[in-house]
C-alpha cells in the first residue's frame, strides 16, 4: 500500500473512532421512555417520600446525563440529597443527586453523570420544600 492509500485509511479509522467515542458519550436525556416510565421508589434527605410521580418525571424527562468511565461504586448513598428508582421500558434506573450526581442500571454498572443536576435537584425540592 502507498503512502496516500495509509493515510486515507488511517484518517478514516479516526474518523470512526471520532464517531463512535461521540455516539458512546454524548448527552442523552435521562428518560428514553416518556410514555413507559414509571417512579418506583422516591428517598428525600434519607427519608421514602411517596412523591407525585407525575410531577418528578415531568422534571426529570428535560435532564441529560453523560455516559461516564469513572467508577463509581460502591457509592455512598447516606450522602445523597434525593434517590429515585425508574422503571424506564425494559431498564431500571437509579437515580442519586448529591455527590455523586449520577444514574446507573445495576445490571451493567455503567454510570451517567447527570448534567445540570443542581438544577435538577432545586426543582425536585420544589415539590417538598415550601
């Protein structure tokens, strides 16, 4: 193979590598599902709240997480300020704000930081605290 045939080649590997590293972990919204979510479990500062599920996966379904290589377990979640579980179509997502700001599937372990989470968090806490 000659010198332009390499390099052709090698720009087009980057480029997929480029595709897939983007496809892998770019922002998506935390809830695929809109219309096959449902909140299972709810905790508010360590306490089970039973919270309007209408009202929190209205707020959730506008947040976006990233796919993350950190590793985040065992995660601490006595520290987190609110804990959900969704059961979003066929996956089960938990759901911690509060250090660390994430959503996993326990089957896979794959953490996703949640962007914007403060935010989140302030219009969670909308609904309890007055």
């Amino acid at each position: 193979m000659n010198r332009k045939g390499i390099i052709l080649l090698s720009a087009a590997a980057g480029i997929l590598i480029l595709g897939f590293l983007f496809r892998e972990f770019r922002p998506e919204f935390i809830i695929e599902n809109p219309e096959k979510v449902s909140l299972e479990w709810f905790v508010y500062e360590g306490e089970e709240i039973a919270a309007d599920e209408n009202r929190v996966l209205e707020i959730v379904k506008k947040y976006e997480a990233r796919r993350s290589l950190k590793d985040f377990f065992p995660t601490r979640t006595e520290d987190a300020k609110i804990q959900m579980i969704l059961e979003d179509g066929s996956k089960v997502k938990h759901i911690i704000l509060g250090d660390p700001d994430i959503w996993y599937e326990a089957v896979d372990g794959t953490g996703y930081e949640i962007q914007n989470a403060e935010e989140l968090v302030k219009e969670l806490e909308s609904l309890f605290v007055k």
